[in-house]
C-alpha cells in the first residue's frame, strides 16, 4: 500500500530517525485517493511536513509518467535546457554597481562554472556586487562553494559539511582555481526573498557567516536538508531529507528559520535598500 511504503521510506532513509518515527507514525490510519494525483501529492505533504515542517519532506506530482531510474547526468542537462545555466542576469548599473542575478536553480559546475565566471568577468571593477538570490529555489552544494570561491582569497576556505544520517560526513571548501576573483575590497549584498530556499539559501547563508557578504531582503523560506527521491507510483514521487548541512562557521544551518538578513526589508525593495545603504557606507568611509 501506498502509505506503508511512504513510512517504511520514511523510517529507513529520514536524516533524524526519532523524527523519523513520528513522522511516520503520524501517518497510520491516513488514505489518499491515488487516482486524484495533485490531491494526494498535496495532502500527503502536509501529513508528512505536520510534525517538523520539513519542506524538503513532500510528494510531488508528475502529469507524466516518472522515468525508472533516470540518468542524473539527463537530468541536469534538461534542467538547464529548462531553466538555463543558473544566471539570469548581469548588468552594469549607472553608478557602476554590478547586478547578478542567480536561479532559478544552480546546476552543476560543469554548466554553472562557465556562466558564472563569463558573468563576474563582465562585471569586473564594478563596486559594490549586488548577488540577487530572490527567484534562487536550490541548488547543487558542490556548485555553491564554487560560487563562494569567487568571493574569498587565495587559500581554501572550509564552507560547510553535508552530516548522514548513519554518521558519514562530506566536506565542502572552497576552490583555489576559479576565475575570477573578487577584489576582497569591493563590498558584496545579496538579495533574498521569502521564496529563496535550499541552495539558494545556502549561498546567502555561507557568505553571510563568512562575513563576505551584507543580506538584505526578506527571511527565506527554511529548507537546509539535502533530499533523495523514490517513485511511490508512476506520477507520485517522495522526497527524503537524508543529511543535514553544518556551516563551518556557525556549526548550525538555516532549517526551518531561515537565513535572517542583516538588513531586512521587502523583497521588492531589496536592490533600492542594498544601493542606498552602499552609498551611504561609501559617503561615510570617504569622509
């Protein structure tokens, strides 16, 4: 049956087993009607999220058939195909502010890398980088630390750890290699909205802690744990949390708070707050 697969997934695979259970547990007695697909994504993610409010936790729909076991590498291709290579805009302002904007995910670094190096060369000798992260829902951490990169200095810079379940630990640090470097002098802001999640939020975060970086916008919306996926049915798929990320800096993540930002504002009003409050730290300094 279709809940007992989703507690069985649930119970072996969660990041937090005693979280686990009572996720699970709460799900006794519930039914869905399997045939209404959209209907039971949505009532299924509501159950699972009652106990934590993990939005990594959730049933998604698929009007399409799932594809058993697709090639990761496919995946990411169409992801790009659908939503370019993780930049969506760069542009000098009229004061010589840069403006870059990242999402709607961050892909790989195999098609991130490119784009992102190609935009910061474009923006050389701008002051200050504005990093808009308001439309970013996720992305790659492997990629994100990439992007760290740019911002930091010659020696590798330990960013964050992906902790298992089981224990197991993979490390994050910063690359010595990319192209190009952002002048430590020029002052960075990044811009968040309430819809910035996962690895969006991680680069708003990572930056922030590093103390790299001025956020200005809204509280995002709290997703820090890492998901596997299982086909449930043809069009239903869950989503597993199955780690948890650990900032190197603070040894703590942004789950369920999100990332707080240093300036906080509406998310309309993000780049006017950022390129105000850059001007008055530039009259100021210069006085």
């Amino acid at each position: 049956m279709l809940i007992d697969r989703i507690q069985d997934l649930v119970r072996e695979h969660y990041v937090f087993p005693d979280i686990a259970a009572a996720i699970a547990d709460g799900l006794d007695g519930f039914a869905v009607d399997e045939t209404d697909g959209p209907a039971a994504a949505e009532a299924l993610t509501a159950a699972l999220q009652e106990v934590n409010g993990d939005r990594h936790l959730r049933v998604r729909y698929f009007p399409a058939p799932i594809a058993p076991e697709p090639d990761p590498r496919e995946v990411i291709a169409e992801l790009v195909r659908e939503n370019g290579p993780g930049v969506t805009e760069v542009r000098r302002l009229p004061g010589n502010e840069g403006l870059l904007a990242i999402g709607p995910v961050i892909p790989t670094g195999e098609y991130a890398g490119p784009a992102i190096s190609a935009a910061l060369t474009l923006l050389q000798g701008v002051s200050p980088l504005i990093i808009d992260l308001r439309g970013c829902l996720g992305g790659v951490p492997e990629t994100v630390s990439m992007i760290v990169s740019h911002l930091t200095g010659d020696e590798p810079v330990h960013v964050q750890d992906l902790v298992r379940r089981d224990g197991g630990v993979t490390q994050f640090w910063t690359a010595t290699f990319v192209s190009p470097k952002v002048d430590p002098d020029i002052p960075v802001y990044v811009l968040t909205s309430a819809r910035t999640f996962s690895g969006g939020e991680e680069l708003a975060y990572d930056l922030q802690a590093l103390g790299r970086a001025i956020v200005v916008g809204e509280r995002t919306g709290g997703g820090a744990h890492p998901r596997e996926d299982f086909e449930l049915t043809p069009h239903l798929q869950l989503h597993v949390p199955t780690a948890r990320s650990v900032n190197a800096v603070t040894g703590a993540n942004w789950e369920g708070v999100g990332v707080v930002p240093d300036i906080a504002c509406a998310a309309v009003d993000a780049l006017d707050v950022a390129l105000n409050h850059a001007g008055t730290d530039a009259t100021t300094s210069g006085a």
